[in-house]
C-alpha cells in the first residue's frame, strides 16, 4: 500500500514538473466543446460534463492531454494509481496537507533537484521512504 502510494506521489510530483516547463497554448486557442467529445470520452470525463463548456481552452486542453496518456497506460499501472487514489482518500487530513506540501515544495525547485530528489527517492528502501514521507517529505525534510 505503501509503494503505490510512494509511486503516486512521485507521479504527481514528475507531471507538475513536466506541466511546469510546457507553455500554455495560445490565448486564441480552440478546445472542443462538450458535444465535439466523441460518445467514448463524454463518458471517461462525466465528472467535467456540468463544466466542461465554461472552463478556459487551455484547461480542457491539459485535461484531454491527461486523459490520452491516461489511455496509453498498462492496465497495471492504471491499477496502481487507482489504488494510490484510494489510500490518499482514507488519509487523514494531515497526512494529505503533507503529501500536498511535499509535492508544492518540489515542484518549486529547479529541475535539477527535482531530479535528485527522485533519484535519491529511487534509492531509498519503503522503510526508509516511509519515514521521509512521515518527516514532511522530498522538499521538506532531508533524506534519511
């Protein structure tokens, strides 16, 4: 339980790293709207359906882009996340605002820290995880 939820939080943390460095699409930017969704992903994005049409055309963008990749992934690790999703849904409270912060204070660091923080996140043992996790976190707490 652990490990998945050691991989989401690593996955979160590369994919606000990686949607820092992209631009944003031009402001004259077209997005389709709800009715120009095919039938197959009007139902994987229902949850957006009652917003879809008033949110900016770069944010419909960024979420159609997630979803792609979200299609391409193994059914494995689709699996994984979902799993991940779910145990940071029973945390407590405190325990999300540290996983939050960890990954806001990450994110705010050059590009070359984050990749050692990941590296050295790679290295560690989920004991040894777990207490960095437990201490505030990568961009927290220094590593065990």
């Amino acid at each position: 339980m652990m490990r998945i939820l050691c991989l989401c939080l690593l996955w979160l943390v590369c994919a606000g790293a990686n949607a820092q460095q992209r631009d944003m699409p031009p402001e004259n930017f077209v997005a389709p709207s709800w009715s120009q969704l095919d039938p197959q992903q009007q139902s994987d994005l229902q949850p957006f359906a009652d917003r879809w049409d008033r949110m900016p055309p770069w944010r419909r963008a960024r979420i159609l882009e997630h979803y792609q990749r979200w299609q391409q992934l193994p059914p494995e690790k689709r699996q994984a996340m979902r799993e991940g999703l779910r145990n940071y849904e029973r945390m407590s409270p405190e325990q999300r605002w540290k996983i939050r912060r960890s990954i806001h204070a990450v994110r705010a660091l050059p590009r070359e820290q984050q990749l050692e923080l990941r590296a050295r996140w790679r290295a560690l043992t989920p004991e040894q995880r777990k207490a960095w996790l437990d201490a505030g976190g990568p961009g927290i707490a220094p590593p065990p």
